[in-house]
C-alpha cells in the first residue's frame, strides 16, 4: 500500500479499484472471508495439522484464530448478499452452479512491470465463497496473461472456481 505521505487523491480514486497496490493470493482470500464470515479476520494457516506417516499420530494441529472484528455483522451479511448477486445476475455468472448459493468477485489486473503497467496482459481471477448464506469455503483462482479468448476474471477463472465448488 501507499505510505501517508504518497498517498493523494489520485492514489485514492485508482486504489478505490484497485489499481496500485498489491496483495498476495493469502491476503486476498483472508480479505474476502472477513468480509463474508461476520466481520472476523482471521490468522491464516495452510496446514490443519501434522501427523506422523508410520503410526498416525497426530503431531501438531492448528486451529482458526480471530485477529479482530474488522466490520460489522450487519455490513457483512449485506456485502455477502452483494456477492452472491454478483454470481446470479453479473459478472461472475460463470461460476453458478444448480443447487448451490455461491457469492464471488471477478477480477481483471493489468500487469506491472519497470513501475509501468504492460499492454494487453492481465492477471484474471475469481474469488468464490459458499454457502453465501453462511460461508465456509472461499475458493481463489488466478490466471497469469491467460491466451485464449477475453481477458476478464468471470470468464476465465469464475467457471473454474465454480467448478472446484461444486
């Protein structure tokens, strides 16, 4: 992110939508999960636990931990209900599947490089989450400079996200 002292109206219009800054596929999926599971940030992890190959003992196991409420309970059911309208009716239609209620965001990011952005390469991506109503997976898929067909997250990676979904 900007520090405060480069941080102008300008910086503040394109970070809006999300131009200029960066952020890791982590980061990205623990943004959306506080924005869908009540408001609750939580410490990420990617092993659940260890276990021991010969005997199946359990070595270590890693549980969910809440860092901080970072928006209200009533603000994340309405961004959750925003999300899952985005998949029934927008953008992210490729990724609805019969039977499920799935909320999700495209994304379509030109790519950087030398501080300049590329012409005509993009990173797309989808972010998913199910049930919409009361989430417990967000699925996140990006695609580096896809070369077929059009350049947009809910072309390419919503149908694939979807897909692992379902």
């Amino acid at each position: 992110l900007f520090s405060p002292k480069n941080y102008g109206p300008v910086e503040h219009a394109t970070t809006s939508f999300g131009q200029g800054i960066s952020v890791t596929p982590i980061q990205q999926v623990q943004a959306v999960a506080a924005a869908v599971n009540g408001g609750k940030l939580m410490t990420p992890y990617i092993v659940k636990r260890i276990v021991n190959g010969e005997n199946g003992e359990v070595l270590k196991t890693y549980e969910p931990t809440k860092k901080n409420q970072v928006i209200r309970k009533e603000t994340s059911a309405k961004v959750r209900a925003a999300l899952e309208s985005v998949v029934a009716n927008g953008s992210g239609r490729g990724a609805y599947r019969d039977q499920l209620r799935i909320g999700g965001k495209t994304g379509t990011a030109q790519k950087a490089e030398n501080g300049r952005y590329k012409d005509g390469e993009y990173i797309v991506s989808f972010v998913g989450f199910a049930p919409a109503d009361d989430p417990e997976v967000v699925v996140y898929v990006a695609i580096d400079n896809p070369k077929q067909g059009p350049q947009f997250g809910g072309v390419i990676a919503a149908p694939i996200v979807g897909q692992i979904i379902e």
